[in-house]
C-alpha cells in the first residue's frame, strides 16, 4: 500500500515540477519582450496641428521604436520616418522625446498634418515583426477588426 501511495506522490510532484518549469520558462521569455502602449493622441493636452500619436514603453529594459505612423482607411500603414525622408523640408510635423525608450513609462510622441484623417495609429519596436495598433475613439468596431485582420495578414505575407 505505501509503495503504491509513494509512486502517486512521485508522480504528481514531477507533473507539477514540470508544469512549474514549462511556466517559469514562458514568463522568463515574456519578460525579455518588448511590450508597448500606442496610443492615438498626445499625453500632454497641447495645442499642435495634425494626427498625433504616442507610444509607452511597459518594459523594464531600453527599447526602440523602429516605426510608426497611421493606419489609413484602406488597411495601409503610413510610416512617418518615410514620409520625413521623403520631404525632409516639411515642417508639419512633431515629435517629442527620443525614439530610444531607456525605462519603464518613458513616452514617445510624433505628430503630422495629413490631407485625410487616419483611423489608428501604429508602432513597431525594433525587435518585434507585428506593429501594434491602436483606433481613434470613433472607428466602428467591424473596422477595428477587420482592419487588424487586413494588417496581420499582409505582414505575414509581405
């Protein structure tokens, strides 16, 4: 009877080791992800022309924005470091901050005067091959959606 019982307990101990291990190893790589908040909009209620977006960093380590810029209608992204190298003289545009996010809640703000208005905004950090996407308050739910399909997958296939 006690060899049966000690064989149970064996058992169940390796399962919940193994269990512990496969968790403590999903939350070590999700820690050394890079996490973002976009956001459409400036932190600071100030008063500047255009679209202007933000992006905040959630990581405890220093990332840096590789891209950002619009989500327009037809489910294209307009990058804004493209279209400031491609007119470099514009001068509608803003940004605040630097695109090297060094702590946790450090900020990242840009902004452009464009002809049409976007839906959402975007950014993409160096490391991760998804932007992340966020909506103005008034787009329609089946929009949000079907545009984040639409993006998902011409990044998988691009």
């Amino acid at each position: 009877m006690t060899d049966a019982l000690q064989k149970w307990v064996t058992l169940v101990a390796s399962v919940l080791a193994a269990v512990a291990s496969g968790w403590n190893l999903w939350w070590k790589y999700r820690e050394g992800s890079d996490k973002i908040k976009v956001v459409f909009g400036l932190i600071d209620p100030q008063i500047s022309p255009g679209e202007c977006l933000h992006v905040v960093s959630l990581c405890d380590h220093p990332i840096r924005i590789a891209d950002y810029g619009y989500v327009i209608r037809t489910g294209n992204l307009l990058s804004i470091p493209q279209l400031d190298a491609d007119d470099p003289n514009d001068n509608d545009h803003i940004t605040y901050g630097s695109r090297l996010l060094e702590t946790r809640n450090a900020y990242f703000e840009a902004g452009r005067i464009l002809r049409s208005r976007p839906v959402g905004v975007y950014a993409r950090t160096t490391s991760q091959s998804r932007p992340q996407i966020a909506f103005r308050d008034d787009t329609p739910t089946w929009m949000r959606y079907w545009l984040r399909l639409k993006i998902r997958m011409k990044v998988v296939y691009d």
